[in-house]
C-alpha cells in the first residue's frame, strides 16, 4: 500500500470519528445532524437510489446513439472448393492474402416505443426511491427526537429526584435536632430518614435510567457508544399548538415521502405495463459505419454503408400476452399498497393531533398540580416547625409533591413525542426539527 493512500484513509477515518463524536452538552439538532450522516438505515436507502439511477440511465441509453469503431487485419487463405466452385485449371487455394476493415460504426433507433416507456418507467422508479430516501431520513429523524426526549425525560427525573432529595435531608436535619432537644419524637426522625434512603434509591435508579437512555440515543445516531455526554435541549419537548384536521390531512398526502414513493412506483408500473404492450409495435432502425478497406493499413480505399431496418414480432407464442398479464398483477398490488398507505397517513395523522391537543392539558393540568404541591410543602413544613403536628404531614406533602412532579415529567414528555408524531405524520419531522 503507498504512503498516499495510507495518508489518505487516514485522513478519511479522523474525519469520520470526528463527525461521530458526540459534544458534551448534546442538542437535538446537532444529534439529527450526526445521525442523518451516520445511520445505516439512510446509506440503504442511498445505496438503492443509486442502483435504480443506474437502471434509469442504462434504459435512457437505449434511446441515444451508439458510437463505435472496429479495425481488423487479418493475413488468410481461401479454398475455392470450399464454396462449391471447382474450375478446370485453376488453383483451388487462393492466397495468401491480406485483408484490411477498419470502421467508425454508429447505430440509433429511429422509433422504439418499448424503450421509450421502460426508460420513462425507470424514470418513475428513481423518483420512487428518492422519496424513499427522504421518507427514510423521516423515520430517522422520529426515532432520533424519540430517544432524545427519552433521555431528557430521564434526564429530568434524576434532576427532580435530586431536589426532592435535598428537601428530605433538610426535613430530616430539621427533626433530628428537634428530637434531640425533645421537642419531636423519635419516630419522627425515623420516619423523615426513611424518606430520604427511598428517595436516595430512586435517584440512584433514576441516574441508571438516564445513562442507558443516553446509551440508547448514541445507538441510534451510531456514533461513538457512549454517556460521557449531557442532553441539554429542553426545546426539543416543544409547545405543541391544536390544528385543522381536514387541512392538516390534505397537507400530509401531499407531503409524504412514502405516499409520493407508492404514487410513483404505480406510475411506473403503469408505464412498465405500456412498454411491453409496446414491443409489438414495429421497431425503426438504422445503421452506418464508415471507414478505410483493403489488404493492408497501406493499400486500401474508402469504403462506407448505411442501412435501415423495420423489425416488428407477428408470432411470440403468448410471451408478451403473459408478460401483460403479470405486470398488471404487480400494478395491482402497487395500487393497493398506495391505498392502506393512504388509509395508515389517514390514522397517523389524526392520532398524532388528538395526541398533541390531550398532551397540551396534561401539561397545563399537571403544571398546576406541581405549583399546588410546592405551596402544600411549604404550609405543612410551617406547620410542623411551630409544633402544629408532626413531620407525617410534611412527608406525605414531599411524596405528593414527587408524584406531581412525576405527572409533569411525563406530561412533556408525551407533549413532546406527541409533537414529533405529528411532525412525522405530516411529512415535516425533518424540517421542523433541524431549524
């Protein structure tokens, strides 16, 4: 292996792990940016637009003209008797003798409707898997804000866990001295630490949970596996906002990638369909070639031929009628693929903004209930500290307040994924997500 060449997939490698590199404090962005570099579900689909590109131009090829040269020389001999001629005192063996060809040779079909349509089809197909592409960079982009909100929802549960246990060990100090001094009972004290090793537990869980969640989220961007990183985009969960059903409906058919890849496979087939009708149509050729001939590269003339053809089949023994028959077999199944991808976009999309208009209550709902708790830890802690009851209040207070918190937690969480369906289902998850 050269020097240059080792130099060089060096250089290509540094860069690759540049690129798959994840920043300390990761956004959504720059993880939609790692992903739809990275993901091997995208170089699939690439790899198919290339291959059905390359089908589209060897058709188109068809059409075009077709440029050679060819040259021969040859030294030979010929037997006269070979050919049925035996004539009285004449040689039968001729030569030796040289022989010299050399042509520029062009052919084009003049009229070829067969190719005409299977190029035209082929042209289908690759608009086909382009949409594929962009519908593949869709379903990547879902399951990266997924997993991102996944990993905020952790994220934010360890942090709460976090507060909820600082609030525990200050009601547990606060107790502890009060039963020192007599003024609270023991079991107070022993209730308030319980508190705190259940919360300590669950942020110990919680802190897990947001490692693997982070774990979860390099898989899917299939950069460098690791949690050495924080997720830091509390946009990502968004607001969500209510929409027209019927409009938004109409939108998304005219959006989706994988609705306009099924409407261009069916215009394909239909096409595939009218090129094999086709070949029984008269087939206009021509050809010409021009060039030097004679015994050797020396001694020749100019020599030239142009000629044209028509070719049409009369008696294919059933071939294109079964030919017909099958590919409109395929066009069937491409039609009703198109159909259930309609009716699937159809439920999508209505689920998804029933899910963002119930995630925008839970979210208002349980928002109040975080506010309300906190001001129930604060009454019932007064009231503890002025020796009004015991610390039980002030435990069930916390507990209520951690539930709350739970509720809100999930609320934006649900917002948020209900949001990212809705982006996906009317063909914009993409766009929306990598402003």
């Amino acid at each position: 292996m050269s020097l240059f060449l080792v130099i060089l997939l060096g250089e290509v490698w540094a860069e690759a792990q540049a690129a798959s590199t994840l920043p300390a404090d990761l956004t959504l962005r720059r993880a939609l940016e790692i992903a739809l570099v990275n993901n091997s579900i995208l170089r699939t689909a690439q790899a198919d637009l290339e291959q059905t590109a390359g089908r589209y131009e060897q058709t188109g090829s068809a059409l075009l003209p077709q440029l050679g040269v060819f040259a021969r020389q040859g030294i030979q001999t010929i037997n006269l008797q070979g050919f049925g001629i035996d004539l009285p005192n004449v040689a039968k063996l001729i030569g030796p003798f040289g022989s010299m060809d050399a042509r520029v040779i062009l052919t084009q079909d003049l009229l070829n409707i067969a190719s005409l349509r299977s190029w035209q089809s082929y042209s289908s197909r690759r608009d086909s898997a382009r949409f594929r592409l962009d519908n593949a960079r869709e379903v990547v982009t879902l399951n990266v804000v997924g997993a991102y909100l996944q990993a905020l929802r952790a994220k934010a549960s360890r942090d709460t866990l976090a507060e909820q246990t600082k609030l525990a060990n200050d009601l547990y100090g606060i107790t502890a001295d009060r039963a020192r001094q007599g003024v609270s009972a023991e079991l107070d004290a022993n209730r308030a630490k319980q508190q705190v090793n259940s919360l300590e537990q669950q942020q110990q869980e919680a802190e897990q949970n947001y490692i693997a969640a982070k774990l979860n989220l390099a898989n899917i961007l299939q950069a460098n596996i690791t949690s050495d990183f924080n997720v830091a985009d509390q946009d990502a969960y968004g607001t969500g906002q209510t929409m027209d059903h019927q409009a938004t409906l109409q939108a998304a058919l005219a959006a989706r990638s994988d609705y306009r890849a099924a409407q261009a496979t069916v215009r394909a087939t239909e096409l595939e369909i009218k090129s094999i009708e086709a070949t029984r149509l008269p087939t206009v050729r021509m050809r010409a070639s021009d060039g030097p001939s004679g015994n050797s590269p020396v001694h020749n003339v100019n020599v030239y031929s142009v000629a044209g053809s028509v070719e049409f089949p009369i008696f294919t023994g059933g071939r294109i009628r079964g030919e017909i028959h099958q590919a409109k077999g395929v066009l069937q199944e491409a039609i009703a693929a198109l159909d259930k991808n309609r009716a699937q976009i159809e439920t999508e999309v209505l689920t998804a903004i029933s899910g963002v208009e119930w995630a925008l209550k839970e979210v208002q709902t349980s928002a109040e209930n975080v506010g309300l708790s906190r001001e129930e830890v604060e009454l019932t802690r007064a009231r503890f500290l002025q020796g009004v009851s015991d610390n039980t209040e002030v435990v069930n207070a916390q507990d209520r307040l951690s539930k709350a918190n739970d509720a809100r937690i999930r609320a934006q969480y649900t917002l948020g994924l209900a949001r990212a369906n809705l982006a996906r289902a009317i063909g914009g998850a993409e766009r929306s997500y990598s402003k």
